[in-house]
C-alpha cells in the first residue's frame, strides 16, 4: 500500500505577475513534505505512533476538546450521575443530550465519530507504515504493531459503545492516499474485530512498561475482558453465559497475576501525585508545563467550578439522585430507598458547615462538591462554586479536579496533568463480582464487594471537617475530625438471594465509579436504561423543572445516532455505504 504523508508548512504561489515559475521550481520538493520514503524508518513510524497516542485523550480535533474527551462526561450527562450544568443557553447541544433528544446532526455527537476514527486511521497508518521499515529490529516491529493494535481495539471499543452499529476500519482497509478505502460498512457486528485486536495485543505486549502509558500485556486482556462484559447480557437482558465465561477466565487471571493492589485510600484514584500507582491498569496519560497545556487534560476544562481559582465554567454539575444513593443505613447502602429522602444541602450560617447529620458513605465527599464541605483542599465548597444555582442545583463534580499542589501551570488552572485511571484494578474486581453472581458464588461476588467497601472505609481517607476563616478561601483543618458523618461497613450476612446480590454488587460501581464516565454505558450493557433513567427523571424533575415532561425510549437511546455527516461523506458512486441505526 501507498503510505505517503504530507504535511505542508508553507503555501507556494505561482503569480506570473511576480515570480516566473521555472521547470527546476517545479521539480522541487516542497519544503516541510514528507515522503513515504521519509517516514518508512524506524524513527519515523515511532513518530506515527507518538501521534496515534495522542488521539486517546480525544483532544485531537481542531477547534474542540470536550467533544470528544476521553473521559466521556458530555455522554454520560444521559446517565442519572449527571447534569450538564452551567446555564440553561450554555452548549445547548448538550441540554438535548441530557434530555435524550439525541440527534444525528448533533456536533457532540459528530465530532465523537470524528475523533475517535481519527485515531483508527492513526493506528492502521502506524500498521502500514511498519510495513515498508527495514531499519527497525523484529522485536520492536512486534511491539509497535501490538501497541497500534491496541488502540485500534480502544477506538473501535469507544465507537462500539456510542453507536448500535459503528463501523470497523482494518489496516487491510487502510490506504492514507485513498479516501475511499475506508468507507467501510457498517453491516457487521464489531465485537469480534474488537476482540481480535486485544487479543493480538496482549499475545505480544509485555508485562511492565519502561514508559508509563504504553499498554501492557495485562492492560490488553482488561480490555478484552471488557469486552466481553459489554456483551455479557443480550437485548431483551438475559445473561450471555457464554461471554461472562470467557470474561470469568480473563478476569480471574488478572487478580491472580499479582501485578495490582488496591491503594489503601480511594481519593488516590483522582490525585496528580498518585498517577500511574499500584491499582493502575492503564492510564489516559496527560501533561503540562509552564509554557504549555496541550498535552493537558483539557477535554474536562470547561467541567469545572464557576469560582476562582478557576473562573469557568461550570459544567457537569451532581444530580441528587446520585447524592442520595451515598446513604448508608447500618453501614449499608439504601438499594431500593435510597432516593426517597434528600441528602439536604442547606449549612448553618454562622459555621458554613452542612447542616445534614445522617449517615453517608464517605466517597461521597471526594466524588462530589457540597456545601459545607472541603473541596479537594482548595476551599469549603459553598454553592459560590456554581453558575446557576437554580438552573442545576448546589452539587458539582470533582474527581477529575486537580489538588492545589498540582494547579495553575499550563497558562489555565483548569487544565492540569490529573490522568484519567480509565482501567484500575477496582473495575476488574466489580466486574469479577458481577459476572460470580450471573454464573458462579454469590459469596465470592460478596467478597470482592467488601475489598471495595473496606478500602473506602479507611478513616485515614475521610475528608477532614474545616473550620471557615475570615476570608473565604481561607480554612482551618480540623484534623482527625471527619467532615460529615461517615458510616461504612462491609456485607457481613451471607449473600443468597441472587436478586439482592445483583442489585449490591451494580450499586457498588455506581458509588466507586461515580462522575468518572462510566454510568450510562453500565446501563447500557446490563439492558436496565429505560427502567433506571424513566424513574431518575420522575424524581430528579422535581429538583430540575426542566427535566419535566422528559423521556428515555427504550430500543433507542441506550444508543447515540450515527452522525448524518458520516453517512454523507461515506458514499461511494453516490451512495452511501454507512446506514442509519433503524431506531433513528
């Protein structure tokens, strides 16, 4: 295949009027063009390579970030974790989102198509290119073509959990000089091609990595376990034994590898100090300098507070049904009765502290802003920390919110070098326990639960109380004191009932892996949306006037359109060879 790339620094114009364009002139190579012959070396396909890395984070597409952030947020405003926030006229593209009014002329939406095939064509370019590279020792020739077919299997997996039917671009496919090589049909499910590319990956990947960032042998086989568990319940919800088994298989292997531990404190997921730690399995790695923040995370620049330190601008604000589900009762979660009373967010106003005295599982203050709280050290949170108190209510997101200690470099406090823990070792342990409680031991599934539960019952992770100083951004710590009334305790009956056990172990992962991306794929792969999010519309509208009258049509909004520019520019002779999801 043709591999030749072009990049054009600088505009050559022929005007007869001033220069005359001579033969040698035009024999010339333009300045700042590569040839095939340029990049088909070792050097230079490491540098494609580079490149198709740089597409994970989704900030790859000129003039949006956020679109198309790898953390997923604007998608997961359909889940009952969030709501868009900032004001009712703010990116309205995203209001239509969260109401699930989704359309195929969406930008969000269509520039999510766009990157993340952006980052197909990278790694089938990368593939291709190998192809014709002579200086480069087989081991490594291996390994590259491992790495880019383990992006290739994220980018597909991204696209396959946005669209019912994506398409599956191959470096078979693949010619860079010939835009209508990729015009691919979407009439084939992509799982399996999924699948094979972390499959092939993992054959060849290492176990450890010099580099941070680069996929291990380990990172593959959870993807493809992954994988497996996006399949591991059909349309209509029944169990797909024969995917949880496979999944099973993969991930009883990593657990008993040895490679991953738990971190003794929850909140070390979400720290720039913490990045890349013993529970990481892979990581959207980012980075900033003083100079520069375009390696930074800054799809999420826009998903912070509305006050300073930050100034902007206010999205992706808490739902309070998600607040609720932090309730505990006897050190338990509320599983059916958790969203019938509201954790309050009123403080007192002498003290500023919050005035709510029930029990509340203590993720809760490091996953959400509330008043009266600590937030990520910076201040006590008041609802000062939102744009429109009465558009999206008084609790905000903070995960992905960089500590102190790590703010203000890059030219933008917002942006900051915070990785997305896209794969740790906690999912591989819900995920263990969901598929032990489809085809297995309800006991082991309740022991894998409390792994989870007991780490975040470590009081040396609880959010400490903080006294208000004489100016706002002043505070006193009061160390040893806990911020709220944090109760937790691990299941302790024995678990029988497959029912109870699966409502647990699904609850679980709502609170360990709230906010972070997550929740309307869950929703998704275990076939629940339509019941979860018709119920979280009937009481989060009475909180959020504007959700009134909203709706989730099952059959179609568990999936996104595919976007109507994709099917136009999709047609060969005409006609286009992408197809519209039947539901759209």
């Amino acid at each position: 295949m043709k591999n030749t790339i072009s990049i054009y620094i600088t505009t050559i114009i022929c005007a007869f009027h001033f220069i005359g364009c001579n033969e040698e002139f035009l024999d010339r190579q333009p300045e700042g063009q590569f040839s095939e012959n340029d990049v088909a070396t070792s050097e230079g396909v490491e540098g494609i390579l580079l490149g198709a890395y740089n597409l994970v984070n989704g900030g790859g597409l000129t003039g949006q970030t956020w679109h198309n952030d790898a953390q997923n947020w604007v998608f997961n405003l359909a889940s009952d974790d969030a709501l868009k926030g900032t004001d009712a006229g703010d990116q309205p593209e995203q209001s239509f989102i969260e109401a699930y009014d989704f359309q195929s002329f969406n930008r969000h939406i269509r520039d999510k198509w766009r990157g993340l095939y952006k980052g197909v064509a990278a790694t089938n370019n990368v593939i291709t290119t190998l192809e014709r590279v002579e200086d480069i020792n087989e081991n490594r020739r291996a390994q590259i073509v491992a790495e880019a077919q383990f992006l290739r299997g994220f980018f597909h997996f991204e696209a396959r959990k946005m669209w019912r039917m994506p398409t599956y671009i191959s470096d078979a496919d693949f010619e860079l000089n010939d835009l209508q090589s990729t015009k691919v049909p979407n009439d084939r499910e992509i799982w399996p091609f999924i699948e094979a590319d972390f499959e092939a990956a993992a054959a060849v990947l290492p176990d450890t990595q010099k580099e941070v960032g680069r996929p291990t042998k380990w990172a593959a086989l959870a993807f493809l376990a992954k994988a497996k568990m996006y399949q591991g319940w059909d349309s209509n919800g029944a169990v797909n034994v024969a995917k949880l088994t496979e999944a099973k298989k993969l991930l009883d292997n990593l657990v008993g590898s040895g490679m991953f531990s738990l971190v003794p404190k929850f909140q070390d997921n979400f720290l720039v100090a913490t990045r890349n730690n013993a529970e990481s399995i892979f990581e959207v790695q980012y980075a900033i300098s003083s100079a520069s923040g375009d390696a930074s995370n800054r799809g999420v620049g826009l998903a912070h507070p509305y006050t300073d330190p930050w100034g902007c601008c206010g999205f992706y604000q808490v739902s309070q049904n998600l607040v609720n589900a932090f309730k505990t009762e006897a050190g338990l979660p509320l599983l059916d009765t958790y969203d019938e009373v509201d954790v309050t967010a009123e403080v007192d106003p002498k003290t500023t502290h919050s005035t709510y005295i029930g029990p509340l599982d203590p993720r809760l203050d490091h996953s959400v802003g509330r008043p009266g709280i600590l937030y990520k050290g910076f201040k006590i949170y008041q609802t000062d920390f939102v744009r429109d108190l009465s558009y999206a209510g008084p609790f905000f997101s903070m995960k992905h919110v960089a500590e102190p200690e790590a703010f203000g470099e890059g030219g933008w406090g917002n942006l900051s070098a915070n990785n997305y823990r896209i794969m740790r070792y906690s999912m591989i342990l819900l995920w263990l326990a969901e598929v032990e409680v489809e085809i297995g031991s309800l006991e082991r599934a309740r022991a894998l639960v409390n792994m989870i539960r007991k780490r975040a019952a470590n009081p040396d992770g609880f959010v400490p109380k903080a006294a208000q100083g004489d100016e706002r951004n002043d505070f006193t710590v009061e160390e040893g004191t806990p911020a709220a009334n944090y109760r937790i305790s691990t299941y302790n009956t024995p678990w029988t009932d497959k029912v109870m056990a699966r409502k647990a172990v699904r609850f679980e992962t709502r609170l360990e892996f709230s906010m972070e991306g997550h929740r309307f794929f869950d929703l998704q792969r275990w076939r629940t949306s339509a019941e979860v999010l018709n119920a979280y519309l009937q009481s989060e509208s009475v909180h959020r006037t504007y959700l009134k009258g909203k709706s989730f049509a099952k059959g179609k909004n568990e999936y996104f359109p595919i976007p109507v520019e994709a099917i136009d520019r999709s047609a060969v002779n005409g006609q286009p060879t992408l197809t519209q999801d039947p539901a759209y």
